[in-house]
C-alpha cells in the first residue's frame, strides 16, 4: 500500500536559518505529493503540491521537488520566520481523481528569534 | 469565498453514546473527505463522497459512517463510541476534478469519556 515516511520531529531553528523536511514516499504509479500546514487550533492548509516527476511546488518561500529516482519530496525554505512555527504534513494521492491523501506523522516546527 | 465549515467544533459524549458531525464544503466543491487526527495514529482517511456516493472508505469500522445530501454538504456518524475514537475529525472539500487539491475546515474536537 501507500505510505509516506516523514522527518521525525520536533524541529527547532533560529530565525533566517535554511529548513530542510525530509520526505519519502511508497506508491504504486505516479503519486500525486503535497505539504500541508497545521498551526494550532486550526485545519490544513495546503502549502504546495507537484503532480510529476521533476515538478517544483513552490509557496511563500517553501519549495519542494518531486522526485521521483528517490522518491522524495522534500520540503526547503532558505529563511524561516517565526510565523512559520507550525506542523508540517507531507501527503501523497495515488492518482488523479482519487481524493484519498495518505500522510505522514508530521513534522513540528518552532522557530525561536 | 467561503470556506469549508464544521459543526460542531468540540462534542464532549460518553461511551457507548452515537454522534454526528456536519461538514459544509466551499460552493460548488462536489467532494467532501473526512479524516481522523489522533497524537497516536496520525491523519487516517475515513471516507470520501463525491456526488452523494461513497467514492473511497479508509479502514474503519462500521461503527463510522456517513452519508451526503445533494446540497453536497456531509455528515459522518459514530455509533456506540469507544473512548478511542477521541479525536479531531477534519473534513476536506475538493471539485473532484482537479489535481487533489483538497481545503480542509477547522475541525471538529470529539472527547469520549
């Protein structure tokens, strides 16, 4: 079956230091990869998503690769901020059309000044 | 645009007792998923409708169902709750045509005790 294997948290970085969240993934075809956001008290919000290999999702800041020889979708920002402090979920759906996501266990994150 | 909205957001019941929760998707949104977010297991898919149909199930008992009207919005019951299935359950809402992306609401807060 499908899953996502994410960096074990928590994180924890100073202000304006790079931020790398390491992200694997299993599945049969060509998934379609995403980063979801958590902050407290709230949904998820999608950050960024790839539907192919070699596809860059790019969002305030956050990047991510699709790639697919590694099968990995790592998340990178070069200068983190404190609003970025949040849960970070990595997600992948196995095909177009098909809603179910299957998640990582997700990543916190806090970032001090 | 509005977005996705859950009543109620926090449900305190007793064992043994059913619940329903209601998820209003954004407009013209046809798909509603619903997920489990417990600190042990993580975000589980537990369903998906798409059209009033059940289009994907996760792997949940019985005792989890749900069922959508053809204003699209969705409920989901739990029937003879077990203090495990204390949890935030989110629910998502897609056009079900594009690539996944999926808008989730804030939650709904269920405490079984």
């Amino acid at each position: 079956g499908n899953s996502v294997t994410q960096m074990e948290g928590p994180v924890t970085l100073s202000e304006e230091a790079f931020l790398t969240i390491n992200c694997t993934y299993t599945a049969t075809g060509y998934p379609s990869l995403f980063w979801y956001v958590q902050y407290p008290g709230e949904g998820l919000q999608l950050l960024l998503k790839a539907t192919k290999a070699d596809d860059k999702g790019s969002n305030k800041g956050f990047e991510a690769t699709y790639r697919k020889e590694t099968t990995s979708f790592h998340l990178e920002k070069g200068s983190v901020q404190v609003s970025d402090s949040a849960v970070y979920f990595c997600a992948l759906s196995d095909r177009f059309g098909n809603e179910k996501l299957t998640f990582g266990t997700g990543t916190r994150l806090t970032i001090i000044p | 645009k509005a977005g996705v909205t859950q009543t109620p957001r926090y449900l305190i019941k007793t064992r043994g007792q059913q619940v329903t929760l209601s998820c209003s998707p954004i407009s013209g949104h046809r798909s509603v998923s619903w997920y489990q977010q417990t600190p042990g297991q993580g975000l589980q898919f537990l369903f998906e409708y798409f059209s009033e149909t059940q289009r994907n199930k996760g792997n949940f008992p019985g005792r989890f169902s749900g069922r959508q009207f053809s204003n699209s919005r969705s409920e989901m019951n739990v029937s003879t709750l077990e203090l495990g299935d204390s949890a935030l359950y989110l629910c998502a809402s897609s056009s079900g045509t594009t690539y996944n992306e999926q808008f989730f609401g804030p939650g709904t807060r269920l405490t079984v005790l």
